[in-house]
C-alpha cells in the first residue's frame, strides 16, 4: 500500500508518529514494568487460594508485562528512526504488540465474566474451577497467536537479510498485495473477534453486576459490600475497554482506507494519520493503567500491599530461611 497521495499535499507524519510513539512508550515503560512486576508477585505468592478469577489477571498482567518489555526496542527505534537489530526481531516485536494486545482484550473479559458469576452464581463458581481456567487460559493464547498471523505474514518480507540493518519496522513496513476483499474481510474478522464481542460481553457482566445490587442479599454473598466491589471491577474493565480500545478500533479500518488510498478528502486523510497514532498510544496504555485497576479494585491485593502484609511476609520468609538452615546443619 502506499501512503501518498498525489491529490493530496504530504506532510511529515512519519516524524509525527516517531516522537508520539517515542514519549509516550518512554512515559509508560517503567509503571508498567514496575506495576506489573508487583501484580504478578501479588498474585503468585500472597492469594493463590482465593476464587476471585486470579488466574486470569495473572495471564493478564503477563500479557502486559511481555507487550512492556518490548517497549524499549520501540522506544530505540522512534526516537533513532533507525532499526540496527535485524528484521526478524523487527517481525517478533512487530507480532508480539498485537498477540498481548488482543490477550489482554480477551483476559480482561474473563476477568469481568468470573466476577459475574461470582454475584450472580457464587455457590457454582468457587475455586474448584481453577483447572478449568487454566484451560482456558491456554486457549486463550493459542487463538491469539494464532488469530495474530496475518499481521506479520502480510508485511513483505524480502526487504533486507535476517542480521542486516534496515531504515523501517513495525507498522512501516510495506504491506504484501492484497485483494480488497481480503483485506475488508480480515477488517471485519479483526474488529468483531478483538473488539466488539468481548466489548459487548463486558457490557452483559456489567450490567448484570449492577443488577445484581437491586436485589436482596442471600446464599453465599450476604452483603452489598462484595456486589458493590464486584461491580467496580468489572466496570474498570468497561472502562479499560472505552479509553484504550475503543478509540483504536475505529480508527483501524479508517487507517487502511486511507493507506489503500481510497479517501478522496486531503483533510480527511490527515486528521486519520494523525489521529491513528494518538489512539494506538491509549491502546498501549492499558499495560500501565490494568496494575491500578488491581489495587483500587480488589481488597485483596491492596491489603497483601500494605506495610503491615509485607513486613508479615518478609517475617515468615525469614523465619522459615532460619528453620530451614537449622534443619540442614543439624542433617
């Protein structure tokens, strides 16, 4: 595809997009690593016993720890406007943005369904399910990798050897040829599966949630406190949803349209490159904002943050250190 237009007076967007994309990734690079690092200590060493879908924003906060830690090679390359590190880890980066993209999309709506159940079936759906989830899990990332291919088979790959230097990456590369309906039917494949259904599905636990509250409490759940808490997370999840996905996947097809050179309006087509960018930046963003949602959330993980919990913690580790090395002296 190209992206001039000969109707059309080019502007320099290619700079626009490397200083977008440099300050903002350097902006969210270390919360997210740091927020994410903590979630995933959290989660694995303080509330592996509770039911409260754990399993699922442990996925989740390793799909945001993994989309992190490609961010400085990012970084590196807007703010350089050179890729010294070869094209096949230009590729892997390239296919791991989009794979931990849509495995957050889809982790977060297993979050907001399991706090759903959890209100609206809780004697049903308690911690005996935790293989299941891992199962799911599971399934989770096969059909991401694999639903993820074509972004990185329809880039051409014959521009430079693997170990050689090359001026462009990621988004920059030049797409293969495709016929446009192909290229409409991955569009709509890629909007309904990584965006709208999940949305929609979010939407359902939502309001399901919030219906919840109107009605008297009873069986497992005998207080408003639990619904109430229930229904902040899955409303953060809507909200993630809203500011961070929403706003690239409408500007998605409009980017093809205007890379396809199917817009006649020169006004049009800048404020779509423009735009483009800004709402690539909030999708990325989710890895920095989902560690929040975490501790204003779930009681759970802000008491285990507490002073208190970790000084108790680093106490046990210490005394069980100390137990433990008595044990080998004596044997």
């Amino acid at each position: 595809m190209n992206l001039t237009n000969p109707n059309c007076q080019s502007e320099d967007h290619r700079m626009y997009q490397h200083y977008m994309y440099g300050v903002v990734y350097s902006i969210i690079f270390l919360p997210g690593l740091l927020g994410n690092l903590v979630a995933l200590w959290v989660f694995w060493v303080y509330i592996k016993e509770t039911k409260k879908a754990v399993v699922f924003m442990m996925n989740l906060a390793v799909a945001d720890l993994l989309q992190v830690l490609s961010l400085p090679l990012r970084i590196y390359y807007y703010l350089k406007n050179t890729w010294p590190f070869g094209h096949q880890l230009c590729m892997v980066c390239f296919y791991l943005k989009y794979v931990n993209m849509y495995a957050s999309v889809l982790f977060l709506v297993c979050v907001s369904v399991r706090r759903c159940e959890l209100i609206m079936r809780p004697l049903r759906h308690n911690s005996s399910r935790k293989p299941g989830d891992i199962v799911v899990c599971a399934a989770i990332w096969l059909l991401v990798c694999l639903g993820c291919l074509p972004f990185p088979l329809l880039r051409n790959v014959e521009a430079a050897p693997d170990s050689a230097p090359v001026q462009v990456c990621f988004a920059e590369l030049p797409m293969q040829e495709l016929n446009k309906a192909a290229a409409w039917s991955l569009l709509v494949v890629a909007e309904l599966l990584g965006f709208v259904l999940p949305f929609l599905v979010v939407l359902c636990c939502t309001c399901l949630t919030a219906g919840s509250l109107r009605k008297s409490a009873s069986g497992a759940v005998p207080d408003q406190g639990e619904k109430q808490k229930a229904l902040r997370m899955v409303l953060s999840c809507a909200l993630v949803f809203l500011l961070c996905f929403a706003p690239y996947h409408i500007t998605m097809p409009l980017d093809y349209l205007v890379k396809a050179n199917a817009l006649s309006s020169c006004g049009l087509r800048n404020f779509i490159l423009r735009c483009h960018p800004v709402t690539l930046c909030l999708a990325s963003l989710n890895c920095s904002l989902d560690p929040i949602i975490y501790y204003f959330t779930t009681n759970e993980f802000r008491k285990r943050l507490s002073k208190t919990e970790v000084a108790e913690g680093m106490n046990s580790c210490r005394r069980l250190s100390c137990i433990t090395g008595q044990g080998a002296s004596q044997g």
